[in-house]
C-alpha cells in the first residue's frame, strides 16, 4: 500500500479513538445532570425543565460521536450466521463487499445533516419543548460524527483491502 494510505489510516485510527475517548466521559456528564436533576426535584422541590433534554443532547453526542471509534475498534454489530466461521481474508473480502453500502449510506446521511445543519443555522431552530434550546448545536455535533465514521469506513475499506492482500495495515 502506497505511504498516503498507511498515514490516512494512522491519522483517522488515532483522530477515532481521541474523539471515542472523549466521548466516553459524556456518559458521566449525562450521569452527573440526571443525578442533579433528580436531587433538585425530590430534596429541594425544584424541577429543572432543561435537564431530561440535555441528557437527550448529551447522549446523541455520545452514540453519534462514538461511531467512527466502535468502528475502528471492530465492535459494530455483525450477523454472525456465516462470518465467524470464515477465515480473515474471506471476512476481509466480505467487508470490502458491504462497506460501500455503509460509505454509500454515511454520503446520503451526511449530505443530509449537512442540509439540516444549514437550515438550522440560517433560521435559528429550536426545539420545541418548554426549554426550547437552539437544536444547530447539536446538529453541529451529528454531523461532525457523522463525517468521523466516513473518514473511518475509508480507512476500514484500505486495512481490509491490505488484509486481502496479505498485508497488515494499522
């Protein structure tokens, strides 16, 4: 495989696995505001309306900004019927096969997000709630998600291609 690959596929495995540590810890800040706003609620009376759609926030953070890592990591669900029976390299032909409907897939839903993203931003959206928080942020964050597991099937798509071959990429 030509330098260019092996570097993408360093820079996007490292940039991945950075971002999916990161997103790790959103599950103590979602932990932290449930935890806060249960306390508020039964020991002090006070409900905070903006609590239950912050978690939703921070946990959309999460899932989305941790799909480019799990999928570095290998931990994506698979239909286990056939593929664990297969060889490495069968494995590694089947998921040269399948990740261009995951790439193609990533495409529509980033073109989308980024469509949404635009909108939100142009005419300050909010969600409609008691709260009712600018939703751009967040969509902001899907995006950005979104593109991270793009960068990361490319990068699945060479290490698979390499495996194919006989070669190790990583």
């Amino acid at each position: 495989m030509p330098k260019i690959i092996h570097s993408y596929v360093r820079y996007v495995d490292a940039l991945n696995k950075r971002v999916g540590t990161f997103a790790m810890y959103l599950v103590f800040m979602m932990m932290g505001i449930l935890l806060f706003a249960s306390i508020s609620r039964t020991v002090f009376n006070v409900p905070y309306t903006w609590a239950v759609e912050m978690t939703q926030f921070t946990m959309a953070a999460y899932y989305m900004l941790g799909g480019g890592f799990s999928l570095y990591m290998g931990a994506h669900v698979r239909m286990d019927v056939l593929y664990g029976c297969w060889s490495p390299k069968k494995r590694a032909t089947m998921d040269l096969v399948t990740v261009f409907c995951l790439i193609f897939y990533l495409v529509v839903l980033l073109a989308g997000g980024i469509s949404s993203t635009a909108y939100s931003l142009e005419y300050g959206q909010r969600n409609y709630s008691a709260w009712a928080p600018p939703v751009a942020p967040i969509k902001i964050i899907m995006v950005i998600g979104i593109f991270l597991m793009l960068l990361q099937s490319i990068a699945t798509f060479f290490k698979d291609l390499a495996k194919v071959r006989g070669v190790e990429l990583s």
